[in-house]
C-alpha cells in the first residue's frame, strides 16, 4: 500500500496555511479536496477583513492566533504583494448600557495584546466618522481588509513550489486507525493509502471526518452546526470610509450585522446569523428591511431601496451555548495519535490561518521528538 507521510483534508486557507507551512520542514504531503480546486467554501465567502482579536476571551486560542496571525498577515501580504489596507475600525455604542459593555471589550482588548486601541467619545467619533449614530466608540486602527483570494492563490503555489501534491475532486470516506498511522479512502475510487499523521482540516465537514476516526464527536462535543450569514450590498457611495461594528453578541455567535468596505471602496452590510441545517448560499431578498434597520442602527441618511442582495457564506460553529474556542489538538490521548483535528475554525479563521499553521507544526514536531 503506498504510504503519504502527511495528509492534509482539506484545502480551505487553513489547508493551505498548514500544507505551505509543513513544507518548509517535511516532505511528502497529500492535501485531499472535495471540490475542484481551493477555497471554495467558507474561506471564499467572508467580508475579507483582518481582526485584531479584541472579542476574544484572555488566553483562548481565538485570542492569541487571531493578534498573532494578524501581524503574520500583514507581513506576508507585504513581502507577496497581496493587496491589503489598515482602515481601521469603530465599534459603535448607541447607548449607556452598550458603553458599558463597549468599556469591557476595550479591556478584553487590551488583555489581548491589541494594540493602538482607543476609546471615543461622540465629538471624537464625529472627527473620524460624521455619519455614524454613536455615543461612544472602540476605535481599532489596525483593523484592516485584504485580498483574500489572493492570498490563498499565493499559499497554495508556495506549498506546491515546495513539493507539496494536491489532490482535487477527492471526497474521504474512510480514516481507518491501523498500526501507527490510518488508512485513508476515496469516496468513488478504488483506492486506499497509509499516512502516519493526518490533519483534518476539513472546515464544514471537519466533525464527520473526526467520526470516521472513530471519534463519538457529541461526547468529545465536536459536533458541528451550520450558521448562515448573508451580505447585502450598498449601490450608493460609501458614506463612511472606515468599517463599522455594532457591539457584538454577547456569546460571540456573531459580530452583528456591520458595514465592511473592500479594496474598491465598495460599501457591503453583513453577515447576520442565522442556524440552518444545509449548505445553500441564496441571498433571500425580503432580508432587505432587516438589514436596513440594522444598518441605519449605526450609520446615518442610508437609502433602503441601495441595498441589493450579494454573497452568503457558512461558518462551522460548534454546538453548545457559550463562547466556543477552535479546537486544535492532537487526539493521542483517543489513541490516535498522529490524528490532528482542527474543528470548529470559524472566525477569526481567516486572519489567523498563519499562525494555526505554526500551531500545527509545533504539535507535530512535538509529537515527534
């Protein structure tokens, strides 16, 4: 049986983060994809802005990958001519009860290792941005926005210059735990191969591809649910040049519908939340109120009748109430060793996708010494 020293399910930006990463040390690396090329999921469908990792519990995963992937970000876009700007950020407060929690985020923040953060009073908020409706506001400056699709475009040349093979239209339906490594099968095709480690980086389907493992996933609480956000789009000029936050969700299920600017200037509101329990990626048009009034919450004189339905994306949350961190972790403790699951890599995913990356290097070299 032909032997894969790494493979890699799944070739979304954190795939590909990890295959260009792990190519730097090893050889021998399988990516597998079910679609007919990269990133045609959740990591293609997104508003494309790097986070500075203020939501984020002290010490969580999402917190500290997110401020360290966000440098790691801005630093290869440079050095690879990705484009990407610093707009910056408000998160707006429309009340006292709001600031109150906006002053707890603020503290979040800097707990975090964000830097720059600024807390604003109305008259300052007035200096940045005119048309926002706030009493008080968080001003981020090193929220910035990126090519995304370029960036994975980069990522997955880089691991392929550096020998790393993928494999394209491949859909896994067995990961079969066999001496010191799995056996891994191809949903219609007749062939099976050995790798001693496997990551499964497999974003929406990252939980049925654990249960292949053997993992009962409601026990571990791997089991994952589909939460749909979709974007509307503003055909009128953009009345605010930097990008605008409500404040957030108090479980962080969602940011709240906010306004996003991608590198042309265009104005996008988006995503909202919303549990579903398929993948469709339909922008329902009789949302446009809602995402009027949500929108005309924080930003001032908007034309109902400019927003225009635009893109939808699924982010892989897990179930459960509270606040949920990635899950990144080598299962040796199930007695699979060398099986690393990445589950649950919903936002900050994108802006942290870099430093995941290391973080999988590091459990693998551990691992091996």
């Amino acid at each position: 049986m032909e032997e894969v020293k790494i493979t890699i399910i799944g070739a979304g930006v954190i795939g590909l983060a990890i295959a260009r990463e792990l190519s730097q040390v090893f050889d021998n690396i399988l990516v597998l994809e079910r679609n007919k090329t990269f990133g045609q999921e959740t990591s293609s469908r997104s508003s494309e802005v790097v986070h500075s990792g203020i939501y984020y519990p002290k010490d969580s995963l999402k917190a500290r990958l997110c401020v360290e992937g966000a440098s790691l970000l801005y630093e290869y876009c440079e050095q690879n001519f990705i484009p990407y700007s610093k707009l910056g950020k408000l998160i707006v407060a429309s009340d006292e009860k709001e600031t109150e929690y906006l002053k707890e985020l603020y503290i979040r923040g800097m707990n975090n290792g964000v830097s720059g953060l600024r807390l604003l009073d109305k008259a300052d908020i007035n200096k940045i941005e005119p048309n926002v409706n706030a009493v008080s506001a968080i001003f981020s400056p090193n929220t910035g926005i990126f090519d995304s699709h370029s960036f994975m475009k980069r990522l997955y040349y880089s691991a392929k210059d550096s020998g790393v093979l993928f494999s394209f239209n491949s859909d896994v339906n067995l990961v079969e735990k066999k001496n010191s490594g799995y056996i891994i099968g191809l949903k219609n095709e007749d062939y099976r191969f050995f790798s001693p480690i496997v990551i499964n980086s497999a974003g929406l389907y990252a939980d049925k591809i654990a249960e292949m493992a053997g993992i009962n996933i409601d026990r571990c609480n791997y089991r994952l649910q589909y939460s749909k956000g979709s974007y509307f789009s503003y055909s009128k000029q953009s009345p605010v040049k930097v990008l605008i936050y409500p404040v957030p969700h108090q479980d962080l299920k969602g940011l709240g519908v906010h306004a996003t600017l991608d590198l042309g200037g265009r104005l996008r509101f988006g995503p909202d939340a919303e549990l579903v329990d398929r993948i469709d990626y339909t922008v329902d048009i009789s949302k446009r109120d809602f995402f009027f009034e949500s929108a005309n919450r924080i930003i001032k004189n908007l034309d109902r009748e400019a927003f225009t339905p635009d893109t939808a994306g699924i982010r892989p949350q897990l179930k459960g109430g509270g606040i949920k961190d990635f899950m990144i972790r080598n299962e040796s403790d199930k007695g699979l060793g060398g099986f690393i699951n990445l589950i649950g890599i919903e936002s900050p995913g994108l802006t942290a996708s870099l430093a995941i990356a290391k973080k999988v290097r590091e459990i693998i070299l551990s691992s091996l010494r």
